[in-house]
C-alpha cells in the first residue's frame, strides 16, 4: 500500500485519465462508502451550475450517476492495479 498526503488526492485521481478507480471515504454525515466510478465523465452534463472548488465529480459506475465528494475525506484509493492509503 501506498501512502499519499490528503493535499495530492485531487492531482492523482486527476492523472487517472478516466480510467476506473474505486474509493473509499466518509460522507459529510459521517457514513462509510465505497465508490467504483470513472472522473471525466460528461454523460448527463447539462453545464447549468458550478461545481465548488473543494469538491471533486466522480460518475459512480454502481447507481449510473454523477457523485461529488470532498478528496480530503478519502481513506484508500484503488486504481491502475494499485492501493493508495491516504494519510
């Protein structure tokens, strides 16, 4: 497992190119959730309204729809055949 500091999530899921990646995180209530899911997915993009800036926009391959969640909240980071643990 790789250890990764919470202020380079956002740069390494965004060198992902699109590819798949899973990851794990708390929700702003508090609760646990795995995501598998793809960045850079324009499918539903209607460009109305703007993503804030400390959110990151993954499309969740599970429920088929677009899911914000904050980086610094990750906990592990599966992708490219790796395991990223972030500290």
């Amino acid at each position: 497992m790789i250890k990764i500091a919470k202020d380079a999530v956002r740069e390494l899921l965004e060198s992902s190119h699109g590819l798949m990646l899973t990851v794990s995180f708390h929700k702003r209530n508090g609760d646990y959730r795995e995501l598998n899911g793809r960045l850079f997915v324009k499918k539903g993009v209607k460009g109305t309204g703007e993503v804030p800036k400390h959110l990151l926009t993954i499309w969740d391959t599970g429920v088929q729809d677009h899911r914000r969640i904050i980086p610094e909240n990750m906990k592990t980071i599966h992708m490219e055949g790796k395991e990223y643990k972030v500290v």
